[in-house]
C-alpha cells in the first residue's frame, strides 16, 4: 500500500463502506484506485461487485484508466507474481 495520511488509511479498509469527499489534489483517487486494485487482487471481488460512483464523466474516464494502470503495474512487478493469475483475469473482465 502506498503511503496514505491515516484518514486515507480509513478509506482503504476493505471492511468498511465509504464516501470520500475532500480537495482537489488530496489523494482520493489514489486511494480508490488502490482500494478497488486490493479489492480485487486480495480479496476476491470482481469488477461486477464493486460501485465506484463519481460525479463526472471527465472522473469516471480517470478512475478507469489509472484503475487499469495500476493492475497493468502489479502485473509487471515481481513482488505481485503470486497473483498474477488472478490479475490477468481481473484485467479482461474490466468494463
């Protein structure tokens, strides 16, 4: 996990629901992408199971590109090869 302020901590807890809200260039889609990405890898959801609500198109197009970023960067990092598998068809069910 990167290194988040413990508010963005909060956000990335699997266990609980969330809403984030803050300022621009505060980290929020740093921390979704890497929530959703953990979603995905460790714990077993599919893209089907998650909502990932935005307010624009223009943030939705972003979250999808940094999201797809981010599982192409575990793929080529060794330090994710035990899910590799798990990422490649992640990665091909991905809107």
């Amino acid at each position: 996990m990167p290194s988040f302020t413990h508010s963005q901590k909060k956000a990335h807890d699997p266990n609980r629901h969330i809403s984030i809200s803050a300022n621009a260039g505060s980290g929020k889609t740093s921390v979704l992408v890497s929530r959703y990405c953990d979603l995905l890898e460790l714990h077993g959801y599919e893209p089907s199971d998650i909502a990932a609500v935005t307010f624009t198109e223009k943030a939705a197009a972003e979250l999808r590109v940094r999201i797809a970023r981010e599982i192409e960067s575990r793929l080529t990092d060794a330090s994710y090869s035990s899910s590799w598998e798990r990422l490649k068809r992640v990665r091909e069910r991905l809107p």
